[in-house]
C-alpha cells in the first residue's frame, strides 16, 4: 500500500516537472483560470461571457451585457480573491470586464 503512494506521488512530481521543463506552466495557467471562471460565476453569468484570456496577471473577460459588466464591476475584488482561492495560487492580480 505505502508503495502504491510512492508511484502516485513520484507522477505528480514527475508531470509537475514535465510541465516546468516544457514551459506549459503559463498555457495551464490560462486554462485553470477560464475554468476557475466558469466554475465560480455559475451559468447565469457564463450565458453572457464571451471571452475569457489570461494576460500576464490580468484577467479579461468579455461579456455581451453592459448591464451585468456594470453589476460585476462593483465587485471585482472580491472576485479576483475567489479566484486566486479558487486557482490555490495569487495568479490574477487584476480583472478587466468589457
């Protein structure tokens, strides 16, 4: 049994350091981040997304409705904290809505 989780824990390790020396660290980044978007902001607001791309450490989202970028505007900080505890990491440090 003790062996069995030394072979998880070794492909972990051995997947973490593929990703590191490929430099896909960044493409994972994107795609963990448009999933921590979807996941958190649920249908009502994914219904009106249509774009989501990770800039460096910004975040931009397009949306098609002027009326939910103002509302979701108000609280952008507070999104990007769900987010960054979402990802486990501080990977966004600013949202843009348009």
């Amino acid at each position: 049994m003790a062996k069995r989780r030394n072979e998880n824990l070794n492909m972990s390790e051995a997947l973490q350091e593929f990703i590191k020396e490929n430099r896909l660290q960044k493409g994972m980044d994107k795609v963990d981040a448009r999933e921590a978007w979807r996941k958190l902001m649920g249908n009502g607001v994914n219904n009106y997304t249509t774009d989501i791309e990770l800039r460096g450490d910004t975040l931009f989202v397009a949306l098609s409705s002027s009326v939910l970028r103002e509302e979701l505007s108000l609280g952008k900080s507070k999104i990007v904290t769900m987010l960054n505890e979402d990802l486990g990491k501080n990977l966004v440090k600013k949202l843009v809505l348009r």
